[in-house]
C-alpha cells in the first residue's frame, strides 16, 4: 500500500521471498476508508479529480477544434446574415397587399394578383419580384411567396393561392449571430454544428484545450515469474482484448491514442517504454495481465504511486500514478476486461474529460428501473453492463450476463453499466438504480 512516500511490495525470487521499499514522491492525504480498508467509490474518483491538472488552452484551427473544449465566449462581429434573406424560390412581396384579402385571396370581388417587377433596391407597393433561395430581399418586402403557393397569369402578373403572413419563408438579419451578443460559451464542446456556426460568424481560431494524447500500454507477456508458464493463446487474446477496448473508449471520447503491445520484456528494461511513452503522453493507460507487481514498481520509481482498494466490484483494486517531469497521469488497470471497461469509466474518464476541460468531469447517470430483481454484495458499489431502453416514458434496465461472471460478450450486447448501491443487497424490479450509458 502507499502511505504517501513509500511502495512496499513483495518480489519471488528463485529461493526466497524479497521484500522490496522504493521511495516515491508524496501524494495530497488520501480519502478516509471503511472498516474493510476500502475507499468508497466517489471518495477516490474525487481524489483523482484533485490531482489533475487541465490542460492548457490554445488557439486552434477552427476545423482542427471540432470534438474540443471551448475555453472563451464569443460574441458575435456583425449580424449573421448581415441582411434578410430568401429562405425558399419565389416572389417577394409586402404583405400588407393581402391583408384585406379573404381565406380565399378575394380581394375587392377579384383574386389577389400582383405584377411582377425586376428587382430593385426597393418594392413598389402592390408588385412581386422574382427571388431565389439565399438572396438578400428587396428593401420594403417582408414576406416570400414559395413558387407552389403562386400560379402563372397573363401580362405578367401572378395570383396568390392563400394570404401570406409577414416574416414567413424569410430568415432574418441576425438569425444565426446577433451583432454583440454571445453565441458560444466557454466549456461548450464544439460540435459539428457549432463548428459550422463559428465558420458562419468568421472565426478562423478559436481558444481551446487540446485533444489528450493517450498511450495505452498492454504488458503481455513481461517475464516476471517463470511459474506464469506459456500463456495458452485464448488467454492471451483476451487480455489483448483489454487494452484494445480500453483504446476504443478513449477514442470515442475524442482522445489520441497509440496503442503499444510490450511483450519479451526483461524486468531490468521495464523502465524503456514507459519513458518514451512519458515524452508524447497527456495520460497513460495500462494494463497487465502478469507482472503486476513489476509494472507497479517501476511506476513508483518515476513519481508518485496510490494503491488502493475501492468499495466497487468488479475492479476493486486500483493503481494510480503521477509520473516524470510533467507528472502525467497514469493508471494501471485491472486485467480482465470487464473489471478494466468498468475502472474507465468510473475513473479514466473522469480525470480524461478533466484534462480537455469537458464539463462535468463526471458523467451524470441516468435514472433507470430494474426490469428484474438484481442481487449484490452489501457495502459494495457493484456494477454490472446493462441494456437501457425507453418504455413508458421512463428508462428500463435489463442486466446482461449473470452476477459476478460478466463476460465481454455481455459487454458486447450492452449499451450501459448499472450500479447496484453500497448500502442494499438486493433491488427489486421497478425500483430506482443509476445507469451510465456508453
């Protein structure tokens, strides 16, 4: 366990038993624990939170930032569009010139008919003038007449199929962007559409946090203990699974990732291809199938390591790590793929978004209703992957797989993680519990 300034772990030797101490740097007072020696979930996720430090903010290329955090409000340079304009083909009129006209256009006994004129600075009551979509109207029109709406006439003229309202089928000067108002604020995430927005209101850079660049390191197969054996083939593709998985998630919350499969290592050269990772990483990722210990070890040597046990099942045991210069946040997962899937999104994530500057750091959970009754262990925040639907103007969640043995093809078919809370034992069907979707 860490106290804060050593890692004391326990090493097989060929004849003996080694007790190895390595002074590590220290680490702020940890969370308190219960009487099992376990931190409760939410304490240590915070405690993560705290060790954090954003990233800092740049000026990016508007199209480079798409998937970022904006860190600045920004106010509109002008009207956008600067002027009102055309939103269908069609005939721009005033809409005074039916407004003594009928439900069906009779106007003074006859059929609402306008003149068609060329275009001009400004309309001439009682004309129309031929517009396209996404030209600027005619000063004095306020209405536009979709070609549908209007039949052809001799001398041309046309004649209105209903009244026109003034306003429709025009888009407004400042639809989009109003001159000085704010239109996107600090912490939005910049999406497609805002993308599109700021490009409409002439923005070519913006201040943003960088995407994180995210190494995820699969030790496979380091040679820590001969007793390990060969590793049959099933195994080890499924802790392969594991980190690619891992790899997956992080992508998919818009990080940089490179993932690095380190097999045939030496203990003595564990330090390697953590180095190099430290030089391009925001955080690093890892995981070990075997070699724990070792892994573990050299992260302490490079900075400041907590070990830990938290009250959740599965992925109880947690390592986490602020290493070299820079103090990159790095984690060492469990090995089983579900437990490690779970870990990140309790925990990975959480410090992930607070890098980027993504609000909020935690993903809120849905509220849901067991469509079954589920069964946990008392005092201990269980989670389990679940199928979240809507029925009823509610959400329903179904678990996948059975209790304690959760399995990526449960995994597979889910598209959320259920938590059964510490202080129950059992959640009957139709009773409240959380559901963070993924």
């Amino acid at each position: 366990m860490v106290d804060g300034m050593a890692l004391f772990t326990q090493r097989a030797s060929d004849d003996d038993t080694e007790t190895v101490t390595h002074t590590s740097p220290t680490l702020p007072t940890p969370p308190p624990v219960d009487a099992a020696g376990r931190r409760l979930l939410t304490d240590h996720c915070d405690y993560l939170l705290e060790l954090t430090t954003p990233q800092p903010e740049f000026g990016i290329k508007l199209f480079d930032a798409l998937g970022l955090t904006l860190c600045e409000n920004i106010k509109g340079d002008g009207n956008v569009p600067s002027a009102d304009l055309a939103e269908a083909d069609g005939y721009a009129i005033r809409a005074s010139d039916t407004e003594y006209a009928n439900e069906d256009l009779q106007a003074v006994g006859q059929l609402v008919m306008l003149p068609v004129v060329e275009q001009a600075p400004v309309l001439v009551k009682g004309t129309a003038v031929r517009v396209t979509a996404g030209e600027p109207m005619p000063l004095g029109a306020d209405v536009v007449v979709p070609l549908e709406l209007t039949e052809q006439r001799a001398d041309e003229h046309i004649a209105l199929l209903r009244v026109m309202q003034s306003g429709e089928w025009v888009r407004p000067a400042g639809a989009d962007v109003t001159d000085r108002e704010v239109f996107a604020h600090s912490g939005q995430i910049i999406t497609e559409t805002l993308l599109g927005l700021l490009a409409a209101a002439g923005m070519d850079r913006v201040l943003a946090r960088p995407a994180a660049r995210v190494s995820v390191l699969s030790f496979d197969d380091v040679a820590d203990l001969e007793a390990v054996g060969t590793t049959d083939r099933r195994g080890r593709h499924l802790r392969s699974a594991c980190s690619f998985l891992i790899s997956s998630a992080l992508r998919n919350d818009n990080a940089t990732v490179w993932r690095t499969d380190i097999t045939d290592l030496d203990l003595e050269g564990l330090h390697e291809p953590i180095d190099s990772e430290l030089v391009r990483s925001d955080l690093i990722v890892a995981t070990s199938a075997v070699g724990i210990a070792a892994v573990r070890d050299e992260l302490a040597r490079l900075g400041a390591v907590d070990c830990c046990r938290v009250a959740m099942e599965p992925g109880g045991d947690q390592v986490f790590a602020l290493i070299g210069e820079r103090k990159v946040p790095t984690f060492l997962l469990p090995a089983d793929p579900v437990a490690a899937f779970f870990s990140y999104h309790m925990f990975v994530r959480p410090v992930l978004r607070k890098l980027m500057g993504t609000l909020p750091h935690r993903p809120q959970p849905k509220l849901c209703f067991a469509s079954d009754d589920m069964v946990s262990q008392a005092g201990v925040f269980e989670l389990y992957p679940a199928k979240v639907r809507q029925a009823g103007g509610r959400f329903i969640a179904t678990q996948c797989g059975r209790r304690g043995l959760s399995t990526l093809a449960d995994l597979a078919q889910a598209n959320a993680i259920v938590a059964l809370p510490e202080d129950k034992a059992e959640v009957s069907a139709g009773e409240p519990i959380q559901a963070w979707e993924f």
